[in-house]
C-alpha cells in the first residue's frame, strides 16, 4: 500500500485512490484525531494550565504523528503490517 501522503496527493490532484486505500486513510485520521482531541479536551479542563515546556513538547509529539502517519502506509500505522 501507498503512504498516506501519496493518497493524499493523489486525492488533491483529483486522482481516485483504491477503496482500501481510503478505507485505511480514514482510519488513520479518525485515530489522530481523536489522540489530539484528548489531548486538548484534558488541557482545557484543567484546573491549571500546563507548563510552557510541557506544552511545547505536545506540540512537537503532535507534529510527529502527523509526520510519521504522512511518511507510513496507513496500514502499516495502523499496525495491520505490511
């Protein structure tokens, strides 16, 4: 299976990825989404707000999954293997 950037690419250039493909992509970004939405529903009802450091390192982490998830078979990121 392609990675999930070579789907995407695909589907912006108006290109028809296989349904598996979008069937997997989907998935990858229902999983993404709801890691951040977590993240950011536990940050906004805390009583404190984190640390600025604390913040930044999520943001980061954030910007990792994203990244990896683009450079990985949506498969493969789902843990289904090769």
């Amino acid at each position: 299976m392609r990675t999930l950037y070579e789907i995407v690419e695909d589907m912006q250039a108006s290109k028809m990825p296989t349904h598996e493909e979008c069937y997997y992509a989907l998935q990858v970004y229902r999983s993404m989404f709801n890691i951040e939405h977590r993240k950011y529903r536990e940050e906004l009802t805390r009583k404190e707000r984190s640390s600025k450091w604390y913040r930044e390192q999520s943001a980061e982490l954030s910007f990792d999954m994203y990244k990896a998830a683009l450079s990985t078979s949506p498969k493969e990121w789902m843990g289904e293997g090769k």
